[in-house]
C-alpha cells in the first residue's frame, strides 16, 4: 500500500454506465482505499496500525481525518478507516446513490452513532410507532438520559406529521418498511411535509430524516433519492446474506461525513475488516441473486398462507390484500425497474396464543427448511414471534399501540425449495 500516490483498481479510472446488478459484483470502477490492480478480488486486510513515512503526514493523517470521502485517505489505524471497510462503503454507496457510507459493527451501531452524530440535549426525535425493538429501547431507555426525547407517531398520517412544527424535532425517524409488520413508509408524502416544515427553519435548524432501509436492502428501495438525509443499514441481514457477518451502515452525503467518522472514532463501533471483506466479496455480489430467489419463494409461500382456513391474516408487500399494495408497487423497485416486495412475511393463526405456540414450537422441533431463531435475510429460512423475542423490548402493554400483535408470526424465507418450506409450514399447522 503506498500512502503517497493517489491509487485505483485499474490503471485508468474507469466510469461505469452498468446496471446496478453489475455494479454490485464490481464495485467502484477506481479507489482510493487500494491498489489491488493484480488481483481480482480484494485481499483481506489484516493490520490494526499504518506505517507513515513523516511527522507531517501523520499530523496531516489527524488533521483530515473524516473530512471528504472521496479524497485519498492517510490511513493511520483501524478504528479511523480501513482499505476493507472503505471498500465496503463504496460500493454501498454506489447502490445508494449517495456521496458516501460509512460502516458500523452492527445495525445498532450504526443507528445509535447517525442519531448521536447529530441530536443534541434539548432536541427530539419524532419516531414513527413500530421500530425494531433495540431502536425502540435506544429511543425510549438511553436517548432520554442524555436529554434527548421522542415522540412516536404513526408516520403516515398526515395529522401526525404536524408534529413536525414542533421546534424541539430535529430528526425524523422510522423503517421504510417496518419490522415485523411490514407496513410501508409513504416516502413522497412524509418528504413533502418535511419539506414544507423546513421551509419555515434557519439552516442549522432543519429536521433531518433518518430511515431504517433494513427490510427492503438497496435492491428494493433507494430511499435517497426520496431526499432522506441519511439511510441506515443493518448488514447482518440480507446484504451479508449467509448469517456469518454483524454489520451496519449509514449512506449519506458528504455533509454528514466527519461527524458520522468521529463518532465512530469515539464511541468505536467499527466494522472488523474480515467482516467487511465478506460482506463485500461475497454478500453484495450474490444480493441480487439471493433476495430475487428468496422473494419469489416468499411470493409462494405468502399465497399458500393465506389460503390456509387455519391462517388469520397474512401481511406480505407483494399480495394484493396488503393495505398498501399500491404504494408497495411504486416504491419497492429494483435499480432495474421490477416488483421487489421482499423477503419477509407476517402471519397469525386463528385462535389465541397458544394455537400460536403450538405451532412454532412444532416447527422448532420437526421442521427441516424453518428453524426458531432471530435475525433474517439470510439463506436459511427463519421463523419467530415478535412480541416475545425482537420486539420484547417493548413493554407488552405498548406493544399493541406500536402496531405489534402479541400472536403475529415473523417468517424470513431463504433459498429452500418453496415447496419444502410449504411442506414445512402445513405439518406444523395441522397440528393446531
Ligand atoms: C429493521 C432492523 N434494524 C436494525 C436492526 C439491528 O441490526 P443488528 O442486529 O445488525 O444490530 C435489526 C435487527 O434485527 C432490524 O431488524
């Protein structure tokens, strides 16, 4: 690695008209994080300190820390920046259509360090009411003792939103698409009224917009382009993919840059270079594939569900009687153009709780394609219930009035056979 030349990956920079299937396999045309022109794929980093050849480059290297992306970086050690995570962060960039990303050790990281890099005592946060329930406890358990306080809204409601003219919100938060209901975000209207809010503030007052993009990954939805200040990530899920890897991300521009960096200097919620290394050569290259599979399996399964007479209700973005079917098909596209209404479905059985945990507890033990556990977007299909496990967090006695049904059924599929996955599902049902 030199640090005194400016680098790339090829000899001549190269610009890129290519799809956004193909720009995810191959990343910047050039970077400023490497000089890798011999080898196809990326090497693993592995050195935690950076040589530097002067006083002066290593005060500089402080100096200019965090400054601008987009400039040849003075590496200086691993918790500033890295070959491999900046990598990592290009490319989500690229499939973004942001001026920058800047990488986390895991989702939370990366929510709790966009909040904190901007929200001060005095401040809120206008929340919308269903969050995933680590966001929700960061809200509602720390932010308030350091003097930061929240307010929760159903954020697609236009009456709501007045809220917006409070002085004391600063930042607006909610998931495009929200975990574990998987109800939609009104992005045009939500940013409308933003605007409209911020016409009436100074510069340094404006609300900023961050949204949860985790659900529908940069292939189904690019909130940037809606105008949301910064869009966050959890990695760990479909972008890493196989359910090896922790990650997070916040892509945005580059005004947010340096605070984003210098929070996580500070607080030091940095991605490990082997992390990113993986998510970057084998997690963004198959996401295309993997989430376009894995929610055509979750079309089959969506539909198999909720013909079932044991099935209450199914909510999946891509049937017809999702509340925001409409809305799902203009704003869940792929950089390409097509439908992309994901990988996740919510269900409830009939009957009460315990119908509820006869099943999971059947599939836990007998099934082979569905296995009990958290997390989601990976190749194997996983099952949970919410309101007992992610969404515990939040008290029981709220979580109806954050739009979570205690008996709701959270189903991320993987890359099984649809048929299998089904086989799977009716076993258990008809055992209730
Ligand atoms: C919507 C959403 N956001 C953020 C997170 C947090 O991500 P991580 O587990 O990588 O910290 C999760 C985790 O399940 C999630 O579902």
């Amino acid at each position: 690695m030199s640090q005194k030349k400016s680098v790339s990956s090829s000899k001549a920079p190269r610009k890129t008209t290519a799809s956004g299937r193909t720009q995810m396999i191959h990343g910047k045309p050039a970077t400023h994080a490497w000089e890798f022109s011999r080898h196809l794929v990326p090497p693993i980093t592995a050195a935690t300190t950076f040589r530097l050849d002067s006083l002066e480059r290593g005060a500089q290297g402080f100096l200019s820390f965090g400054a601008d992306d987009t400039v040849e970086p003075i590496l200086i050690y691993d918790r500033l920046d890295e070959p491999n995570t900046m990598m990592l962060e290009e490319s989500l960039a690229l499939m973004h259509n942001t001026d920058v990303a800047v990488s986390f050790a895991s989702g939370m990281g990366a929510i709790s360090s966009a909040i904190l890099s901007v929200a001060k005592a005095g401040h809120k946060v206008l929340a919308h009411r269903t969050l995933y329930g680590c966001t929700y406890s960061l809200l509602n358990d720390w932010l308030p003792r350091f003097g930061i306080e929240n307010t929760f809204i159903d954020v697609n409601s236009a009456e709501h939103r007045q809220l917006l003219e409070d002085p004391k919100v600063r930042i607006l938060y909610f998931e495009t698409v929200t975990n574990p209901i998987l109800e939609l975000a009104d992005l045009p209207k939500i940013m409308s009224d933003v605007r409209k809010a911020n016409k009436k503030r100074k510069a340094d007052d404006q609300i900023l917009v961050i949204v949860d993009n985790t659900f529908a990954t940069p292939w189904g939805l690019r909130p940037a382009d809606y105008g949301v200040d910064m869009v966050v990530e959890s990695l760990t899920k479909n972008i890493s993919g196989f359910g090896t890897e922790m990650g997070g991300a916040v892509m945005t521009s580059k005004k947010f840059c340096k605070a984003l960096k210098l929070a996580r200097k500070d607080f030091g919620a940095i991605l490990n270079p082997r992390g990113a290394w993986q998510i970057l050569v084998h997690g963004i290259p198959t996401l295309a594939v993997r989430y376009g599979q894995q929610q055509a399996t979750a079309m089959k399964v969506a539909k198999f569900l909720e013909k079932h007479p044991k099935v209450e209700r199914v909510i999946y973005p891509g049937l017809q009687s999702h509340p925001q079917a409409a809305l799902a098909k203009k704003m869940l596209r792929t950089p390409e153009g097509d439908f992309a209404p994901g990988t996740m479905i919510s269900f409830a059985l009939k009957g009460d709780m315990r119908k509820c945990q006869k099943f999971v507890d059947h599939v836990a033990k007998n099934a082979y394609s569905v296995t009990l556990a958290v997390s989601l977007g990976v190749v194997k299909t996983l099952i949970e219930v919410p309101g007992f496990m992610t969404h515990s967090a939040i008290p029981s006695e709220k979580q109806s009035s954050s739009g979570i049904d205690a008996k709701a059924i959270r189903l991320s599929l993987g890359l099984e056979g649809a048929d299998d996955i089904i086989a799977d599902l009716a076993a258990g049902l008809a055992k209730v």
